[in-house]
C-alpha cells in the first residue's frame, strides 16, 4: 500500500524522495523547506498541476504504487509548460474532482471562494459541466427506443403464441388428411406448372394475411399509446412562468437590498457601540462630565446630547437591526420558496416536451403502420384475384386430383410457415423479460441523469449540515451554525443571528472553507475517485485545533498529507522530513553566501 515519489524539478523542489504510507503523512519543516512543494508534486504526479521549478527547462515527477508506476514530465515550450506521460488519474472529472475537493491547498479554489465571499454554486457543480448528461440523456433515450421497438416485437411474439400453436396443430392435422386422400386418388390429371403456381399464390397469400395480422395489431396499440400521450399533455398545465420568474428575480434583488442595508447598519452600531462601550466619546467630540450624566456634543450632527441619549439611541438602532434581519429571513424564505415553484414548473415543461415529441414519433410510426398495412391489404387482393384466375384455369376431369395435391401443397407451405412463425415467435418471446429489464433500465438511467444536478446540490447541502454538526462542537467556535442555502450562499449565524464572514476569526472563516470543501468531496464520491487528500497553509488555525482538524479528517481518504512545522506537536502521524532534498532555497542561500 506503500506509494513511493521521486520529484525533480518540481515547483521548489530540485530533487527529492519521500514515500507516502496509508494514514496521515506530515510533511514537517520549516519555512522554504519544499512543504508545500511536496504537494504541488503529488498534484502533478495526479495530474492536476505542473510547477516546473523556475528557470528549469524540464522536470519530472514519477510515482510508484503497488499495482504500477506513472510519470509525468514537464518541459518548458516557450512561455507554458508542456505535460506528457501518464498521470494517476486519467478521467477528466476524477482530475476536476481532485483539484476542487481533495486537494485543500491555499490557492484552492472553494477555500479561495468562501475567504473573498464568492459565488459558491460554480464551483461546486462544476464536475457535472464535464460529465456531459445532456449527451448521455440523449443517448439512453436514443438506446430506449430501439429497446421499444424490439419490445414491441417480443409482446406481439407473446402475444401470437397461443395462437400459433393452435395454427401448427390444425395444419398438421390437415396435412395428414390431404395425404391420405391423395394416396387413395387413383387418378392424375393437370398442368402441374398451374397447379404449383396456385399452389405458391396460396402460400403467399396466407404469409400476407398472417403479415396484415401483425400490422393491425401493432398499429392498435400504438393507437392506444398515442391516445394516453395526447390525453396526458391536455391533462398537464404548464401555464406562463415568466410572472413567477420576474417575482423570484424580484424577491432575490429584494434579499440583496435588505442584506446591503443590514450590514450597513450594523456596521454603523458596532463601530458607535464600541466607542460608547469603551468610554471612548472623547475621542470623537467633547465630553462634559457632570454628576447625573454626561453631557455632549453628537460627533456626526453637532447637537447637543448626552451619554443616555446617545445609548437609547444606539439600541433602538439595535432594534432596528433585528427587525430588517427577521425581514431579511422572510425574504429568503420567500426566495427559497420561489425557487422550489420555478423548479417544479421546469420539470412540467419538460414533461411537455416528452410528450410532444412522444407524440410526434407516435404519429409518424403510425403513419407508417398504415401505409404498410394498406400495402399488404392491396397484395391480398392480388392474389385472391390470381388464386381464382388459377382454379379456372385447371382443367375439370383433373379438378379433384389437382385440388388435392394443390391443397396438400398448400397446406404443407403453410405448415412450414406456421412452424417457422412459431419458432421465431418464441425465440421473440424469450427476450421478453429482458427487454423490459433493459427499457427500465434505461429509463431509471435517464431519470437519474436529469435529477442529477438537484440531487448533487442537494448531498453537498447534507454533507455540509453534517460537517458543521461536528465542527462546531469540536473546535468550539465562534459561530454556532452555518447553512449552505439552494444558491450555495453561505449563511453564519452568531448569538442568534445572520453573521458576516468578515466578523468571524480567521481560523473559523478556514473551518468553514474546508467544510464547504468537504461537502463537495462527499456528494461527488471523492474517495472512490481519488485516494489522496492534500491540506496545506492553515496559519490560522491554533495549533490545539490543527490536532483535533487531524482527527476530524482522518478515515477520509487512504492517503492524508499535511503541511507542519516543527512546533505542530499536535500533528501527530507518519514524518517526511525534507532534510535530504535539494529545494530551490539551498541555491539561494549559497549564494548569500558567496
């Protein structure tokens, strides 16, 4: 389970070695010791960087595993970096995957993300944009319809077997009654050429109407299934969505306002009840100390006030606050609310469009059908009318005989026929179960991709609900919930209320970057994609906490490697010690030396 890397070239590292071993692996140094360069090395080997070491030409990281060896290398060409070899992973979104959810680097993009107060929703749907569903859905539905088609044909096999036995048994019985009146004919009389010409017209005959047979009953059902399809669309109400998408646009800049004028009125209470608390007026206007209250002027209007008035002032401010932040949950509720009707009116149209093509493909496979059907409807009155042309035809003293063997002929034709159908019909009817297991299939398939994107929102909401449900207790924060909304808006709440990130500490604004990280990781499978995770750069985060952030990851993938320094006693797990590498820095200090 060992995984061995040798780097050269590689972001700042010149030449090193280091084996990774199931569990936590702490890459343990100090400053511009090749720590996070390791990583960008793991990255590469991975494929999902390549930090060619500056002022190199070529570079070279190659990873050795249990079950084989990659390599990736990195040439210069130009102003870019070219990669060639084989990389770990080699589908796209495992490589997306990696670089979004397990690779929890500084520079990540979804820990970048929450610190600047981005839009998260991008970043965390991203995987779905490669695994192109909307191909896929076209291709399932595309493989659905020939399943249909051989459906189709397996139900009408099924459907004519009782039939066909009973057909096979009565032309046994009459081929063995023909037999024997011929065999006590003693006479012969006729053009056999006419007689095997009525013969063969007969035999056509009977394959045209058994033919029409089929027709009728296909074009029956699909009559039946285009009638339940024209019912349902007259039965779906879709109606204008426009009024409601105008009122959840609406509602949103609505939301927006009320949260711009909230946070610029609680920065307004903070800084003034700071001042008030802290005794510190004087340093904003002049203050008269009296015996029952202080008397002065307001730092913004001029006016005369005193300390009460300025405090009554500020928690009626207070009030205010908390009256715009319930309005602003309404809001979002509100928001919310409208959202889930845009979605469930989505989904109706969608079903429209189902059906209106249903509905087209039905028309023209019936059209079809009938142009078919009247074809073999025109035969059969062909060879009725050459069937009775034939019969005059042979001559009287030769009829009996003639009609015998004609008959005989006939009958053993359709016989053959009969078996023939038969044999075919069941060997049909056999794919029966299968078929239906396949169109179930596929249509659980198709099902699934288009609920793909709301199922994917809705597991990384869970599994971040579920991280903040242990974070919180465990690192003791500051804040005593974070939500995901279903815009991937990150909302804090503090003392009971809707927090800015920009309030809370440093290490908890990274908490809830891995979190929001580990959310993505769980909802896309990423430990079954990739068996690496990377962590780097939690300068703030206290070093008690990067113990307990160890234990909180631990389990998550096979592979845990993590950036410390020497004094991160609580990092506890397998030490690489970059002593022995040549990193860019060693260059650098000699010659400071010289």
């Amino acid at each position: 389970m060992s995984w061995r890397l040798d780097v050269e070239n590689v972001a700042g590292i010149r030449r090193g070695s280091a084996t990774l071993e199931p569990g936590l692996n702490a890459v343990r140094a100090s400053n511009w010791q090749g720590k996070s360069s390791f990583l960008a090395a793991i990255a590469t080997a991975l494929g999902t960087a390549s930090p060619l070491t500056e002022g190199a030409s070529e570079g070279r990281v190659s990873l050795s595993t249990d079950e084989r060896e990659y390599a990736v290398e990195l040439t210069r060409d130009g102003g870019r970096v070219r990669t060639t070899g084989e990389p770990y992973l080699s589908d796209e979104v495992d490589r997306v995957c990696a670089d979004l959810f397990a690779f929890l680097g500084e520079e990540n993009e979804v820990r970048r993300a929450v610190r600047e107060d981005d839009d998260l929703e991008p970043l965390l749907t991203r995987p779905l944009d490669f695994e192109d569903i909307d191909a896929k859905i076209a291709e399932a539905r595309r493989e659905r319809d020939r399943v249909d088609e051989a459906l189709s044909e397996a139900e009408d096999a099924a459907e004519r077997l009782p039939t066909l036995v009973s057909r096979v048994s009565g032309l046994e019985a009459e081929v063995d009654e023909l037999e024997a009146e011929l065999e006590a004919s003693a006479d012969a009389a006729g053009d056999d050429e006419t007689r095997e010409a009525l013969s063969d017209a007969r035999a056509e005959r009977s394959r045209v109407q058994s033919r029409i047979e089929r027709l009728e009953s296909t074009a029956e059902r699909v009559r039946e299934q285009l009638e339940a399809n024209r019912e349902e669309l007259d039965g779906l109400d879709v109606g204008d969505d426009e009024e409601l998408e105008r009122e959840l646009d609406e509602a949103k800049r609505e939301l927006r306002q009320q949260k711009r004028d909230i946070e610029l009125l609680r920065g307004v209470y903070d800084a003034n009840r700071r001042v008030v608390a802290e005794g510190r007026t004087e340093l904003l206007t002049d203050v008269t100390h009296g015996l029952v209250d202080d008397e002065l002027a307001c730092w913004v209007c001029g006016a005369e006030t005193d300390a009460s008035s300025v405090t009554e002032r500020l928690d009626e401010l207070a009030e205010k606050i908390e009256r715009r932040t319930a309005a602003a949950e309404a809001s979002r509720e509100r928001v919310e609310g409208l959202t889930e009707r845009v979605e469930t009116h989505e989904k109706r149209r969608q079903r429209e469009r189902e059906l209106r093509t249903d509905v087209r493909e039905l028309r023209e496979r019936r059209s079809d059908l009938e142009r078919r059907l009247g074809d073999a409807r025109e035969r059969d009155d062909e060879l009725a009318e050459r069937i009775d042309d034939l019969r005059e035809r042979i001559e009287s003293d030769s009829e009996q005989v003639t009609d015998i063997e004609s008959d005989l002929k006939y009958a053993k034709a359709r016989l053959d026929d009969a078996k023939s159908e038969l044999e075919s019909s069941e060997s049909e009817a056999e794919k029966l179960e299968s078929l239906r297991s396949q169109r179930q299939s596929l249509t659980e398939e198709i099902t699934r991709l288009r609920r793909r994107k709301q199922e994917v929102k809705k597991e990384t909401r869970d599994a971040f609900d579920a991280s903040i449900r242990e974070i919180v207790p465990l690192f003791e924060t500051g804040f005593e919930s974070a939500r995901l909304t279903s815009e991937f808006e990150l909302v804090v709440a503090r003392d009971g209320r809707e927090a800015s990130l920009d309030a809370l500490s440093e290490g908890e604004v990274e908490l809830l970057g891995l979190a929001t990280a580990l959310a993505g990781y769980e909802a896309f499978d990423v430990a079954d994609r990739v068996p690496v995770m990377l962590v780097d750069r939690l300068g703030g985060i206290a070093d008690e906490n990067l113990g307990r952030l160890t234990e909180y990851l631990s389990g998550t993938a096979t592979y845990l490697v993590m950036t410390a320094y020497p004094e991160h006693g609580a990092v506890e797990g397998r030490d690489i010690d970059p002593s022995d590498w040549s990193v860019v820095s060693d260059s650098a200090a000699a010659k400071g030396a010289e």
